[in-house]
C-alpha cells in the first residue's frame, strides 16, 4: 500500500496547525496521490531540512511555506511532484516550487466551507481579536476583553475559531491563519504585531506573513503594531522566556491596548480582505492541482 511520509506541526494545539488533521482527513485521500510520493508537506512553515525534508526523495508540498533560507537548490535540487505549490513568491523564490497561496485555502474546496458561509450570521462584537498561541499564556487578554472586543482563542478546534471570526465584525490577527480563515471567510481582518515578536524568529515571521500576502494579492497592506506597548526599555528574549508575564502587565498597559483597540474601530479602511477575483483564482488553481487525490464530495 502507498504510504508516504506525511509532515506538519503535530505537537501543538494551535488551530493552524491542527487543521491539517482535517486536511489530510476530509480533503485529500492520500491512498490517490501518486504512487511515487515519498514525502507530503502540508500547512505551516515546514518546508525545511530541519523538519526532515529528504531531497532524494519525490515532494509533494500542499501551499506549504517554507521556514528560511535554509534551502540551497543548486546544492540539493527538490525532485518535487507536479501537484506541488508553495504558499507564496518568497517560497517560491527560496525553493523554486510554483507558488498558489497558504494550503489551508484548500478549505474552500470542502461542503463545510460553503455551509459555514451560507448560515444565518449574527453579529455578537465588533471587533474579534485572534492572539498568537505564544501569546496566549503571557498575556491577559481576558483584560481586554469588553462590549465591543471577543477574544478568540486560537487553540480551539479550527471550525469552532470559524464561527468565532463570522461572530464579528472583523477580526484583528496576531495569529497567521486567523488572517487566513477571516480572509476565506469575507470577515475583515487585520494583522496585529503584538507580543509573538519576542517569541518568533523575525525573519520567519516576516517571510511566512508575507509569504500569505502575497497569494492573494495584499503584499504592502497595513498592519497594527502594538509591541512597544508591552515594555519600558528592551527586555531579552532569555529574560522574557522564564519571566512570569503576566506580573509584567499592570492595569495602565492593558487600559492603553484597550483604548488603542477603540480608537481601531474609527478606522475600519485598514481592515480589508482579499478581493473575490483572487479569492476564485485561488480556489480554481489548488482545485486543478490536487484534481483526483481530492476526497469524494470536495468540489
């Protein structure tokens, strides 16, 4: 029986991560991938050495990012199956595989996505507010939390963070792929550059938020940065790292995000989501792409 090695993040509650269980379940019927695929990347910023990728071996990367400029391709060409995409030109420019957008865009292709849109929508907030799930713990966003702002965790299972996002208004995102199921969703979203800075590699985060961008057409758009928020002066990362954080925020740093956040509402141009045209474009090219591994009823 075919049995390729598949790969992603399975050490982490994080909804992004975890809703490739559901990719792997729901979407695509890996027994109907090539019988030659010998490993298959699917959503996150894994596409690296470090994440055990075998370059003698055939790849199939599902709009999979990759995790820095640790690919040299002169030095070790990918033999990469013709169903293969990255998430965006900087992967495609780092790994040479034809860039579509982020993988879990492949949710559009499952009767839940639709199901999820066609469903009365009931606005509880104006404002839903995605952390990072480095940030979760280390900061009280149940503070923040009032009449007007949800906070969502991000480790819920990922249907459940969907009808969270369509429960608002729009949706401000510290976390990646709550930028990326707003956008599905048609729920204004914009990304917020908060506390996860001090706990991922800048140029990951800088390549893999842009990386998304790009997919679908938003490279340049704006961003809320709210990280100088959170310090008086420069604390090191090894100091942030066994620091109880929650101590470090007092009532006037939380007073000062909540009243940023208001002031947030008044500028509703800033929060966007990708137009319908790119949105189709990239429903149609992952569709041609996966064709007959796709399960029964994906469409």
């Amino acid at each position: 029986m075919h049995d390729p090695r598949i790969i992603f993040y399975r050490d982490t509650k994080n909804f992004g991560d975890a809703f490739n269980t559901f990719l792997f379940s729901e979407i695509i019927d890996v027994k109907k991938l090539p019988n030659d695929t010998g490993m298959v990347f699917g959503v996150g910023s894994i596409l690296s050495e470090k994440f055990g990728l075998d370059v003698s071996s055939n790849v199939l990367t599902l709009g999979t990012g990759v995790r820095g400029i640790d690919i040299n391709r002169e030095r070790t060409p990918l033999h990469v199956s013709n169903k293969s995409w990255s998430r965006g030109v900087f992967s495609e420019a780092i790994s040479g595989i034809e860039s579509i957008a982020d993988g879990a865009y492949a949710f559009m292709l499952h009767p839940r996505y639709r199901q999820l849109l066609d469903e009365p929508r009931r606005i509880e907030k104006k404002l839903g507010i995605i952390p990072h799930y480095s940030s979760l713990a280390r900061f009280p966003w149940s503070r923040v939390a009032d009449a007007q702002f949800k906070i969502i965790s991000p480790l819920q299972d990922f249907l459940d963070v969907c009808r969270e996002i369509l429960s608002c208004e729009m949706v401000l995102c510290e976390a990646m792929h709550g930028a990326i199921f707003a956008d599905m969703l048609r729920v204004p979203w914009l990304r917020l550059d908060f506390l996860s800075r001090y706990f991922e590699n800048p140029e990951i985060s800088y390549l893999k938020w842009n990386d998304f961008y790009s997919g679908v057409h938003l490279l340049g758009r704006n961003e809320l940065r709210l990280y100088h928020l959170l310090f008086e002066g420069t604390l090191a990362r090894e100091y942030l790292s066994k620091t109880p954080l929650l101590s470090l925020y007092n009532g006037r740093r939380v007073r000062s995000l909540r009243e940023i956040l208001a002031t947030t509402l008044g500028a509703k141009g800033d929060f966007q989501h990708s137009d319908e045209t790119a949105l189709r474009d990239v429903r149609t090219r992952i569709k041609d792409k996966l064709g007959s591994a796709l399960t029964h009823g994906c469409v």
